[in-house]
C-alpha cells in the first residue's frame, strides 16, 4: 500500500462557507506507471483505518 499523500486545495469555497486551507488526503493503489483508483477519506476521515 502506498504512503498517503496530500493534495493542498488552499482557500476552499463549499456550501455554507469557506475552508480556509482545505487539504485532500489520498493513496493510489495498482501499478505505479499506470495507475489506478484514488480513494479520497471523507471528511475527518483516516487513511489508515483507525
């Protein structure tokens, strides 16, 4: 499984307000030259499964 890495949105405008520095945590998963799925958490939500 790969490491998480982080997409960095900055000032974020979504219903009902604004995230000030919004961030997308995500892993890829399959062959690294093509790839494959991106599974973004849910906000609040873990990567690890925890």
């Amino acid at each position: 499984m790969s490491q998480p890495k982080f997409y960095h949105h900055g000032r974020f405008t979504v219903e009902g307000g604004t995230l000030p520095d919004a961030v997308t945590a995500y892993r890829t998963y399959g062959d690294p030259t093509n790839p494959c799925i991106v599974f973004p958490t849910c906000y609040g939500g873990r990567l690890d499964g925890k």
